[in-house]
C-alpha cells in the first residue's frame, strides 16, 4: 500500500476518514498507535506491532497539552515531526495523522473523558488531571480515526489500564492491545524524557530496572511485601533517585496489595535530577 502523509490541519482529517472508510467498507482493518512523538525504538515496535494486528496503520503524533500539568514539560517536551514521519514510515505505518492543538481544541472547547478512580493513584496522585487530559485526547482520537485496533505500550502500565476501563465503560468499539516494554541494552527503558538526563544521570538510570528486578524477585521468592519494597527505595535512594512510589498492585485493577497474589505488577515512579522516570515489571 502506498503512504499518504496527513500532517495539514485543514481537510487533512476529512480525506483521511474517507480513506479509512473505504479500506474498512472494503473489509480492510485499521490499526491506530497514538504517540506524542519523538519517536524512539519503543514506538516503532507498537507500529510494528500494530501492522499484524490490522491492514493499516495509522500513527497519530500530538503532544497533547491537556495531559501536561502546568509545572510540567509541555513547552520543552522534544518535537521532531520530520523525522518521526521518516522512522513510521520506515516501521510501517500508513497514514500520519499529527493535528494542531487547535484542531482537537477549538475556541470554545469545554468538555472532558473523567477518568474515575484509577486516575487518582499512583502517576495520577502526583500529576492531578494527567489522566483525564490522556482520556479525553484518546478517545477523541479513536472517535476520529474508528480504528479496529488500537495499540499502547505497557511503558505506561497505568495508562493502559484507564484506557481499557473508559473504552469499556463508554462503549468504544475497539480492542485495546498492550504491547512489552523496549529497554536500552542497560535496561533503561525507552522513553522521549531521557534525553533530558544529563550524562551523569544517564548513567545512574539503569538502576531503576535493575531495582525493578532485585525487588520482584525478593516478592516472589517469599521475602515480606514492606521489607521488599523498602530494600527496593533505599536502592534507588542510593542510586541518586528520589523515589515518589514503588508499589505492588493488582496486574488488571491496580488494587493494593499487602501480599504478593498473582498476577501482581510492580510499579515505580522516581526522580533523577528534574526528570520523572517511570518504569513497572510483572511479579511471577
Ligand atoms: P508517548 O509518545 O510517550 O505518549 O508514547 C506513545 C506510546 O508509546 C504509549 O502507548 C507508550 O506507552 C508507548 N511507549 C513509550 N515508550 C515505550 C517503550 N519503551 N516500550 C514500549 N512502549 C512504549
């Protein structure tokens, strides 16, 4: 199939939905991986991935303001739309689709996806509303798109799991698939902030895998639920990290736990320097 390239505001959606409208009425299947761009190997394994669960791949780029807090990086978040366009093209993908704000936010837009109660723990107790500006930028693009699939990593574990509840909760029809997490080959996982890290803290960021690891074998191999996660915080303490939450939790609901049950995933969120670095692992 050959790649058409939508990255004009105007009319560019329009064509685009008649496009997929016809691939779909001609029984063809449409695969959408949203991102915000700056796209790395992770990325381009959900594109990948995206391509043998449908016919077309559609790439949405948008940095979406509504999921930034007003502390957060939004501004210097790191744009790069040519070269994103090149490396989705060269996984896979089909169609780009990478509005304007003003596109998806019009003058007068006033509304909102609430994403209840999974959206106010872990990442969403320290990013109030993130959740929320994620919800309602998803489902506008899924609305917009109609994709059969649609395809998240599970970088953002927590992520994934609010957007399988609202899209079962609000009726959308598609099937949500999550896809593995891409590490560097130190174990860092693959993210557009960690070209933020200085040299420095690059160096020290392997660790938080690594403390991933250390700490889901302690839990599986018997080692008490608290002990574990403390030994787990007081490394990455003495990595250089300030630890905002190491928790285990439901692998599909995100409950706590005070005992290791399976399916269980262990979740972290901690601080190098001014970045943010998140990252979870399954506990078996
Ligand atoms: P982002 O551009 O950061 O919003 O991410 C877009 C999508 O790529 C999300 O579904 C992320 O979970 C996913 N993603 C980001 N980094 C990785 C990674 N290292 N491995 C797998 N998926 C990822």
């Amino acid at each position: 199939m050959q790649t058409t390239i939508h990255t004009e505001a105007d009319h560019a959606l329009e064509k685009l939905q008649e496009t997929l409208a016809a691939f779909t009425a001609d029984g063809r299947t449409v695969a959408l991986v949203p991102t915000m761009g700056a796209l790395h190997e992770g990325h381009l394994e959900l594109i990948r991935l995206a391509g043998e669960y449908a016919d077309v791949v559609v790439v949405s780029i948008f940095v979406n303001p509504k999921q930034f807090g007003p502390k957060e990086d939004f501004a210097r978040y790191p744009r790069m739309l040519e070269e994103d366009v090149k490396k989705a093209v060269e996984a896979g993908a089909h169609f780009i689709y990478a509005p304007e704000a003003e596109e998806l936010y019009p003058a007068g837009f006033d509304s909102s996806v609430s994403a209840g109660a999974l959206s106010t723990i872990l990442e969403g107790k320290s990013r109030p509303g993130h959740f929320d500006g994620v919800a309602t930028v998803v489902t506008k693009l899924l609305l917009r798109i109609l994709p059969h699939v649609a395809i998240f990593g599970e970088k953002d574990y927590q992520q994934l799991a609010v957007i399988r509840r609202f899209v079962a909760d609000l009726d959308i029809p598609v099937d949500i698939i999550g896809a593995p997490i891409v590490r560097e080959t130190d174990g860092l996982a693959m993210s557009s902030r960690n070209v933020y890290l200085s040299a420095e803290e690059r160096a020290a960021a392997p660790a938080l895998y690594a403390t991933l690891q250390s700490t889901a074998q302690h839990i599986a191999s018997g080692k008490m639920l608290s002990a574990a996660l403390r030994l787990g915080v007081d490394a990455l303490t003495k990595a250089g990290f300030k630890v905002d939450y190491l928790e285990l939790r439901h692998a599909d609901t995100l409950a706590p736990m005070d005992k290791f049950v399976s399916p269980a995933r262990l979740l972290v969120a901690a601080n190098l320097g001014k970045t943010r670095l998140i990252d979870n692992i399954a506990v078996e």
